[in-house]
C-alpha cells in the first residue's frame, strides 16, 4: 500500500514538473521578441539633409509615425516593434521622412532617427494602458536620438521638434525629457495629429501651448475631423489646438485651398474640416480615417508648416539675438 502511494506521489510529481516545463516553454515562446537596439553614433540610422546654405535656418528634429502591423520571427515569437535593422521596415519610416523633409528641410538642417516603434496594434486595443507600456521602448530610443542629436548641435542654432501620430507623442516625451538649457533653444515643437493633455502640461513646464504665429518656445497641436463626433480620444483627446491656417485657437475660420473651410472647436480641441473629402487616406482596422482624418495632418497643411517653422526660427533668432 505504502508503494503505491509513492509511486503514485512520483507519478504526479513527475507530471507535475513536465506540466510545468512545458507551461514555462509556453510561455516563453508567447514572449514579445525585441528587435536589436538602434546605434546612433550610425549615420545610417538617420536620414539626414542639410538645406541652410545661408546658415540662418532651425535645426529640426523629426519623429516618424507608426508603420508596422505585429509580425513573428522565423521562430515564431511575436513582435510588437519596428526592426530598425530590417530594409523593409527602414524603407517604410524612410518614405514619411523624406516626404517630411521636403517641406521641413529647405533653409534646415532636417534629422530624423529610425527607432523601434510601436506596432498598429497597440494603437488598435484603444487601451491607454496597453499603448503605454509598449510605446516606453519606442519613446526611450527617441530620446537617445535627441540626445545623440543635441550633442552635436551648435547652441546658437533654434530647435524644432516635429513628429506625426506617434511621432507626435515622440515630441511630448522629448519635452519632458530635455533640461531647461535645451528648452532656451527650442524654437517651437510640432505635435502634429497626436494629444496634449492637462497631464502633460501640469507635469512640464516645457509645454506651453502656442497663441498665434510667432510666439516661441511653445507647442503646436492640431487633429483634423470631418465632425466632432468622430474625435479618436486615444490619438486626439487633447487639451489644446490651434488652427495651422489662421494660427487662432478660437472658432475662426480659415480658407485652405481655396476651397477647404479649417475651424477649430474650442469645446473639443480639434480642427473641423468642411469640403474636404480625404478620399485620397483610406480607413484603417476602424481606427483611423474613419471621420476623423488623421492621416492627414503632415501634409495638407504642409505650406502652412513650412512657413511658420521658418517665421518661428526667425523670432527665436531676433528675441536670443542670434539673427
């Protein structure tokens, strides 16, 4: 009797470690795989252009948005992250970059990193939670890219800090990271189709919403709906907007295009667009572009950006005497 109960006990405690063996290969192979860190004392992890013949444009820092959907490794493990390393995924944040760069980088000198950003569907979730605890990665590899980029910035040039949707949330982060001496060079910072919120602002005082088209220092943020009705509050829930037409914060309307009507809502902090169809940016996994407009926001009001980045560099020129 007494047998059988050990060789029963054994039995179990044998199931019991193969179970467990089993469940802990399970459950790393259901592991997230990190791609390898970016290296940004490599100049191929930059596109870089530098279009300030005269010496009297801005530096400006761009931060690409999301590109990637999870994809798996030939082993089978998940990955929620851009591959800096991988040439598809290069060429994907290289395309917005250069299209990017084709406004922001006459009269500049235009950097944008390659980093690990997160994948679409952290975005899709919807869950603030879960788009936050994966984009740390991303946002840390952005601010070693500033970091790598303010070390060889000549001080008596203004910054500009530009990003688009998650890029956008690149540009908050990179103002709560940088000191106070970086923020006296910082010209403006661009959050272009991504939120600011009361947080963000109660917890930094980098982050001072702009009032109109030549204040400096300040932060731009803008997110273009057809209707109200369809503010994203995971991308768009913001505190602040400013029409990029007219520069005002209030209902003002502005002509774009000779034909598109930009307003901003006060109530909701977002730009309303009338006779525009965006039938050009398809909807997406029912995230983006489905009322809102969202991917947008780099490019049709591009004119108005180039303009403004260079009238902003010029006042921080003429208030630092630097002109």
């Amino acid at each position: 009797m007494l047998v059988a109960i050990l060789l029963c006990g054994s039995i179990g405690f044998v199931a019991y470690t193969i179970n467990k063996v089993q469940t802990t290969e399970e459950a790393v192979a259901r592991l997230p795989f990190i791609p390898k860190a970016p290296d940004y004392a490599d100049s191929t992890m930059w596109i870089t252009i530098d279009d300030d013949a005269e010496g009297t444009g801005a530096d400006v820092f761009y931060v690409v948005s999301t590109w990637e959907e999870d994809w798996m490794t030939e082993d089978s493990m998940v990955c929620h992250y851009a591959d800096v390393w991988n040439p598809e995924h290069r060429e994907h944040m290289a395309n917005e970059m250069r299209r990017a760069a084709a406004y922001m980088s006459p009269g500049n000198r235009f950097f944008a990193p390659y980093y690990r950003h997160t994948t679409m569907d952290a975005w899709v979730t919807q869950d603030e939670d879960t788009i936050w605890q994966r984009t740390r990665l991303a946002m840390e590899d952005v601010c070693k890219a500033f970091d790598c980029f303010l070390a060889q910035h000549d001080s008596t040039r203004p910054i500009i800090i530009a990003g688009f949707s998650q890029g956008g949330m690149g540009v908050v982060e990179l103002l709560k990271h940088i000191s106070d001496e970086t923020y006296s060079q910082l010209a403006a910072a661009y959050v272009l189709g991504y939120k600011v919120t009361e947080a963000d602002m109660n917890g930094c005082t980098h982050i001072r919403p702009a009032k109109g088209e030549r204040d400096v220092g300040v932060t731009i943020c803008y997110n273009t709906v057809k209707d109200v009705k369809y503010t994203k509050s995971i991308i768009a829930g913001s505190a602040i907007c400013i029409n990029p037409v007219n520069w005002c914060t209030d209902d003002t309307p502005a002509t774009l295009h000779d034909t598109i009507t930009i307003a901003v809502s006060p109530e909701h902090h977002v730009l309303v667009a009338t006779g525009y169809s965006a039938s050009e940016y398809a909807p997406y996994r029912d995230l983006i572009n489905v009322g809102d407009i969202h991917s947008c926001e780099p490019w049709l009001y591009s004119e108005c950006l180039q303009r403004n980045m260079a009238v902003r560099a010029g006042e921080w020129r003429k208030v630092k005497g630097k002109s």
